[in-house]
C-alpha cells in the first residue's frame, strides 16, 4: 500500500510533506495548494508528487535535445474523472498529451521542478 502524504504551495515557497494523520486544518490556509504524492520515485530516489515535471530521456527520434541528451517533460497531475494521477506533457503548438497509465510514472527519469516554482521548463520547450 502506498504511503498517503502531501506537501503544499503557499505561492512563495513549496512546504515540507506532511502525513496524512497530521492535523491538516492546521498544516494549511485557504490560499494553499496541495498536492499528493503518488507513491512513485524518480531514478535517484526523489517523491514523485503532483505539480511535478519529470524528464524522461528518450532516442534520438523524438522531441528536444539539450547537450546531445533527446528528452520530453512531463508535469504530473491528478483528474478528477479518472480518479487518478496522469502524466501530461505538451506537444509542440500547445497541444496537451495525457496519459494515465500508470507505467508512464515509472519511466520518468528525473524531477527537475514542478509547476509552481518552474513553469519555465515547458514553456521554453513549447
């Protein structure tokens, strides 16, 4: 069974996780988001949590390279009518991808940010 946890988004600064059994009234306002994490791990061992962009390196025959590295960005999110996590990134022209297969979750490769502190990381990539 996964583990249930949280951190939070105040608009300035990403929180420590927080448990589940915690007193969460007290842990966050009404301006917070909160994500969850989803009980997955990058390659060095990082919490996988929604709002995240994960890297995930790729052949030669898809999307960016940066120093001869060929890789796409994934944010992390939760919909509502799946009742669960997916895996998003954006095609060039804007167009979203979704994915909900959780498998996508174990090939990400790294967390480099998330969408609140880093949005710049898809933007540049669009």
């Amino acid at each position: 069974m996964r583990e249930i946890k949280f951190r939070k988004w105040d608009g300035n600064e990403m929180s420590e996780t927080f448990q589940m059994g915690s007193v969460i009234s007290e842990c966050i306002s009404g301006d917070d988001i909160v994500m969850q994490y989803t009980g997955f791990k990058d390659k060095n061992g990082k919490e996988i949590y929604e709002g995240d962009i994960c890297k995930r390196i790729l052949d030669k025959r898809h999307r960016f390279i940066h120093d001869e590295e060929w890789f796409d960005l994934w944010f992390i999110e939760w919909l509502d009518s799946t009742c669960g996590f997916t895996t998003t990134y954006i095609e060039k022209g804007g167009k979203l991808k979704r994915n909900s297969f959780s498998q996508r979750f174990v090939e990400m490769d790294e967390v480099i940010g998330n969408i609140y502190e880093n949005l710049e990381l898809l933007k540049e990539n669009l």
